[in-house]
C-alpha cells in the first residue's frame, strides 16, 4: 500500500533532514513569520499577506531535493514567505488535505499523485486552471510530457500541473549481469518474452548462487500490483471501466500474468517471502541480479555505491508496439481557495512554475521530469541511469480511473494484496483471480462517496 | 498465629471510608468538572455524532451529513464478509493474547516479588518494553521477523529448526503479532500484579508455613485466590485492550498477508479514511462497539462468578 514506504530513516539521511529544517525554520524567521514554518501551516492564522503554504508528501531522498527546491524559491522570491509542511505520505495526507480544504483553510499550493487529484477533483476540491492564465504564468500545455499532461485532465479541464512521471523500473547489477553473460557493454540482453524473461533471472540466480531478482511481496501491496499491471497492461487487459463502476478483467490474460509471476517464485527465481526491506536489502547486498521496483530507490542504491544500473521495467508480452508500464505522477494542484484573491493565485502558479524549472533536482531522485524544457535537454539526456528509462513515461499507465482507485488506495491494496499471495504461493492464480472480482466488485457496485 | 491476620488488613480497609456523607456535594462537582466536561467533550459527544453519521451516507470529502440511509450502513455491514473477517481477526487476536499476558504477567510478577537480589532490575526488564511506542516496537520486531536476515530465524536455525515465514505466512501472521504485542505490554499486566502481591500481608504466608504448606500449596491457597480481584482488574483490562488492537498490524503487516490479519479498527480506517466513507465506517465502529459491550459484560460476568466461588 506504500509507495515511497515508510521507513526508518538513516542518521545521515535524518541530519540532513533535520539540518533542512532548521534552514526552513530560519528562513520563516528571516520573512517574519517567527511560527515556524510547520505551526504555520496548521495554525488558524495561516493566511498572512505575502506568505504561501505549500503541502507535499515527500520523505527520504526526495524529502530533501524537495527542501533544496523550496530553499530555490526562496532565493527567487524573497519577498513571500514560504511555509512548506511535509506530511506522511499515502492515505493520511490526502485526508488531510481534504479536511483542510473543506475547512476552508486550504494550503495555496500542494502535491496530489495524478490518479488520487481525480478523487479530490471529483469532490470539488481544486480550482480549475484557465489555459490562458497559465499561458501568462510561462506553462503553456506544450511544456509539459503529454503522456501525464493528457491523463492529468479531467473532462478536458485542467486541474494539476505534473511535475514527474515516476514509473515501475527495473534495477540491475552490473557484476551479476556481467557474469551471468547478460551485459554486452553496457546493453542488456533482451527480455522479451516470458521465457527471455525467465532465462535471464536463472542465469542471474545462476551467477549470485542466491536468487534472481527481487519483488517485494511481505507487507506490501503496491509493488505486486505495479508488477502485474506493468505485465497485463502490455497484453492490453484492463481491469476497471465506467470510471470504476465495472470490473472488467480478461480472464485468460490475468491468468496468464499470475501464472508467469507464480512460477517465477516456484523455480525460485524470485523469492516469495521478501518484504520491502528486504528486496531492497537483498539487492544491495547482490544476492540478486535484479529487482523490480520504482525508480526513487535509485539514490539507496548511490549511497551504497554498488554496480547498479537501471532500465525500463522489460517489454514481456508487448511485442514491437504494445509496451506499457505501471506508472503514476507528482502533479501540483491549487487546492479550493475560500478567497479568491488574485494575488495569492499569481504568487501560487510563480511557486510552480519555479518547483518546474528545478527539474533538474527533481530529476536526480529518480523521477522522470514532465517538464520539456528540461526533459528535452542534454543536461537531461546526459544523466545516467536517469534518462535510460525516459521512455517508460510515454509507455506509462495510470491505474485504472474509479473513486476507490489511486496511488496507495483500496484499490491497490485489495488487487495487490491477492498477487502478492499468488508470488508467496499461498494462492493460486485461479483463486486470487476470483477473490479480486469478488472484493473489487463490492467497491464497484459502492456509491461513489465523492 | 493465625489470630493475628485480620487485624493487620481492617484499618487499611477503612482509611477510604473516612469521608462524611455530608460533606457539600456542590465540592465534589466542582471536583469532577474537568473530567466530567473533557469526557462529553471528546468521548460522549463524538460517539453520539458517531452514532448519528452511522445513519447517514456521509462522505469525509463533502461536507454536512449527505443523504439519509436508515439503517442501509448496518444492513451493508452484516452482509460484508470483510467485516465479519476482519471482526474474527480481531476476537482472534484477543484470544491468541489475552490468556498469556495474564498467566504470563502472573508468572513473572510472582517470581520478581520473590527475587532477593536486584529486585529493581527484574522489575525494570518486564516493565521497560511497556514504554516504548508501538511503531518503535513494529520495526524491532519486523526486523526480528524478516525471513534470511532476521535474528529469529538465525536463533533457531543453531537448533536445527525451520523458522516460517512469520509474518508472511497467512497462518503465522497472527501468531506472530500476538507474540509481539505478549512482550511490548506484558509489563502493564506484570505491575498491577507485583502491587496485587505486595497487598498480601507475609503474616498469611509465615502461618501457612508453619501449618506446612508448600510453596504451591500457598501460591494455590493464598496468592491466587488473594490476587482475585486484581486478576478481575487485568482480565478485563486486557480483553479490552487486545480488542482494541490496530498499531502492530498497521505497521507489520498492513492487515496482510493477504488480509489474514486486518483488524475491524484498521476495517473502520480503510472505509473512513481510504474510501472517504465516513457515514458507513462510523456504523461499522457502532458494530464494534456493541461487541466490546458484550464482550466485555459476559467476560466481566464469568470472572467475578469465579471470584465469588473462590
């Protein structure tokens, strides 16, 4: 159910942190809001003239570019005063976020994931943005990735800006592949097709005399799912329509996709038992040649200075046309303002516009940048292993449109939970196929709450 | 001897009852005001909000109480297998904890009373785990648990045994948590108990000795039967408390694998908070409530049956 998971944080990654509070503490203190820049965002009196409020979700690695952006902003616009507040990511914040804004005390700025904006949006809880008005604000439609500019719009209308596409990948070790003859160069042997796919994770286990590759399985929901959507999506299946109201899953390609990921821990090329920790420790340690996973792990796997590389997550049944990968993406919305004061919407809009021109921060942690004038760029193309999996935002898909669907949601957690007990071998394809029409079913025939 | 016994405990007995009846009652209220006002402020008045949202579609993103649903939210609850699941898991939950923390609690409060030598340091191991908060203690014992690298795993490796899948295995999951959750609180349990024994006067235990009664027989004769109501006390307090459960699951197994261990607290969180089904969640939660109430009434019931027969 996690996406950037919660976990403890490492006493570097903690001093850093906690340095980049005190700047912020500091820097509220400097623009005359003695509060501190996280009572001010929950305080009553949030809305001095002058200030912004600005919500994210971002924790680890991305949690620290994140302060090193906002320090950016403040460098360009000293003269408003920024309260960024971090929240925990996943379910708490965008209940959060939407209390606040039902409260009428909305942050002015704040990061939503592309599939859960859609929720808020359809309980009207963020301002439209006029094509025009963006237009003036230097973020015409044309800078953006159309891929997630497209799936970010709503009936046609805009609502959130994306900042990153942040797709399903796969990470590999170079040793391994190396001795496992799967590197010609820097290239990597071609995995596509299931048995393309299964030879290389033998030759790999082969050569690690440990296992394979990794997918986390053990208390963990989304990397399962993303897993299987990435797969099943490149066989062209879906599994909601009428923005939720239908479940429509094609059986035999569903099957055929459990099938493929169950034998994989049956051969015991993938482990079945790993949880999220655990994937990633196994990995890091290269007991494993690969591991499946979204790219923000890239900055664990820096600081371990292992021979690691990344690329996109394998093209298995996509044949030459039909590649498709599990993806999401960090959109910027302007939550429902109580006040519509001009002034503060301009102020809201430069914030974005200056988070989109620091791409290249962004960039590092992993995610593939939404905007072109960076994304387009050789200082973009010439960062490795970033830019070897640009292409995986074109291929992305979201996951399926419907109330109960999103980043972190129910959804996730009730398709993930049956295909992570499919690779632990506790269930069979036939019957995790079964409990999730049954469980997503009871959802689709819910009213919708929003 | 044994004439010498009531007259130590009588005079304690009596100290509680030195206040007079009529003694103005307007003090006492302004005694009780801040409770009484912080209790219907956040425990009386949400849970009869509660209990009005229960019959309402009300959604956490739109605001008022959104359209009326009689009883549909209750009807949709008993007819949801999730619900009856998750309710299992937790009355399995209780049953898998509640009869090692009071034996267990029992156990090592009777030994620490007896310990001669660094008595504070007994007592101090039982206690400490107590204190620290639940997502400190998931992640030791996640770590603890992960299969390949836990400590666990590596321990019983030495003695040749297979270690599961602990908290991957639909079947060890629970068992897992419940060893958990035995050693983070059994500490609570363990003092209560300790302060039971240290009520018993040495009197009864010396004139047992002299009328020769063996360690055993006394535990059996004296302690246990002396302790009743304190066992009365940690009984109910532990049932309640393990129905309560929600914070390990969350954290170790996100109510997995596969839903084998979600709670009908974490049922309640991932309708009201994930789905934004406030109005439903908040019946499921009444649901709930009314099982503690029976629950807690039928065990409290049985307990004091005994004591009374004891």
């Amino acid at each position: 159910m996690r996406n950037e998971p919660i976990r403890p944080v490492g006493r570097r990654a903690f001093l850093r942190g906690a340095a980049g509070l005190a700047g912020l503490g500091a820097a509220g203190a400097l623009s005359g809001c003695g509060s501190g820049s996280t009572l001010a965002g929950l305080s009553v009196s949030h809305r001095q003239e002058g200030s912004l409020d600005y919500w994210n979700l971002f924790g680890g690695g991305d949690g620290v570019r994140m302060v090193d952006m906002e320090d950016g902003f403040r460098k360009s616009f000293p003269n408003v005063g920024l309260n960024a507040v971090t929240l925990a990511w996943g379910n708490p914040y965008y209940t959060k976020l939407s209390l606040a804004t039902l409260g009428q005390k909305p942050p002015d700025v704040a990061v939503a994931h592309l599939t859960r904006m859609k929720t808020l949006v359809a309980a009207g809880l963020v301002e439209e943005l006029d094509p025009a008005e963006l237009e003036t604000a230097g973020m015409s439609a044309d800078k953006f990735s159309s891929r997630p500019w497209q799936a970010g719009l709503v009936d046609g209308k805009i609502y959130a800006l994306p900042l990153d596409t942040h797709p399903f990948v796969m990470f590999y070790n170079k040793d391994v592949c190396k001795k496992a003859g799967l590197l010609d160069g820097d290239t990597l042997a071609p995995m596509d097709s299931p048995e393309a796919f299964t030879e290389a994770l033998s030759k790999a286990k082969k050569a690690t005399g440990a296992v394979g590759g990794c997918i986390a399985v053990t208390n963990e929901t989304a990397t399962p799912w993303r897993f299987f959507q990435s797969a099943y999506s490149q066989l062209g299946g879906k599994v909601l329509a009428d923005e939720g109201k239908r479940v429509v899953f094609d059986d035999d390609k569903a099957l055929e996709v459990l099938a493929m990921m169950q034998s994989l821990s049956k051969k015991q090329l993938v482990p079945g038992s790993l949880d999220y920790e655990g994937s990633i420790a196994t990995f890091a340690n290269g007991d494993a040649g690969f591991l499946f996973q979204g790219e923000w792990e890239i900055a664990t796997f820096q600081t371990a200075k292992m021979p690691f590389s990344m690329t996109t997550f394998p093209n298995i049944y996509g044949g030459a046309d039909g590649y498709a990968v599990q993806a999401d993406s960090h959109t910027l919305i302007i939550p429902k303002q109580p006040d519509n004061d001009p002034a503060r919407r301009r102020s809201a809009l430069e914030f974005i516009k200056s988070m989109l021109d620091q791409s290249k921060t962004w960039a590092e942690g992993g995610h593939v940048p939404a905007w072109q004038p960076f994304a387009d760029s050789d200082a973009y193309r010439s960062m490795t292993p970033q830019s070897n999996y640009a292409a995986a935002a074109d291929a992305a898909v979201y996951d399926p449109e419907g109330w109960y669907s999103g980043s972190g949601s129910n959804f996730e957690i009730v398709v993930g939970s049956s295909i992570g007990a499919v690779v632990a071998g506790q269930l069979e394809p036939k019957a995790a196929l079964r409990q999730m029409h049954t469980k997503l079913g009871v959802l689709a025939r819910t009213a919708q709450p929003t | 001897m044994t004439t010498a016994t009531p007259t130590r405990t009588a005079p304690v007995r009596n100290v509680s009852r030195t206040g007079s009846p009529d003694e103005s009652p307007r003090a006492a209220a302004w005694m009780l005001a801040p409770f009484v006002i912080l209790y219907v402020l956040f425990i009386i008045g949400p849970a009869i909000y509660g209990l009005l949202l229960s019959l309402f579609d009300t959604s956490l993103v739109r605001g008022g109480l959104g359209s009326f649903a009689g009883l549909g939210n209750y009807q949709e609850a008993l007819a949801s297998n999730d619900f009856w699941s998750s309710l299992w898991h937790t009355l399995w939950f209780t049953i898998l904890t509640t009869p090692p923390l009071i034996v267990l609690a029992f156990v090592f409060a009777l030994l620490a009373d007896r310990v001669g030598r660094a008595r504070w340091f007994f007592r101090l191991a039982f206690f400490a785990p107590f204190v620290i908060p639940s997502a400190v203690v998931a992640l030791i014992w996640i770590w603890l648990y992960t299969p390949g690298l836990g400590l666990i795993e590596a321990g019983l490796g030495w003695f040749g045994i297979t270690a599961p899948n602990w908290l991957g295995d639909p079947a060890w999951a629970m068992p897992s948590l419940a060893i958990t959750t035995i050693w983070w609180t059994l500490g609570f349990n363990f003092v209560l108990y300790l302060a039971g024994l240290q009520d018993i006067p040495h009197e009864l235990y010396e004139a047992a000795s002299v009328d020769g009664a063996g360690p055993w027989q006394q535990i059996r004769s004296i302690t246990i039967p002396l302790l009743g109501r304190t066992t009365t006390l940690v009984a109910v307090l532990q049932v309640i408390a393990s129905l309560k459960v929600f914070d390990q699951m969350y954290i170790m197994t996100a109510g997995g694998p596969n839903f084998a261990t979600r709670s009908i607290l974490q049922y309640v969180y991932d309708e009201g908070f994930t789905n934004f089904r406030v109005g439903y969640a908040s019946a499921v939660s009444t649901l709930f409530f009314v099982v503690i109430l029976v629950v807690s009434v039928i065990w409290f019931a049985i307990v004091r049956k005994q004591e009374k027969v004891a």
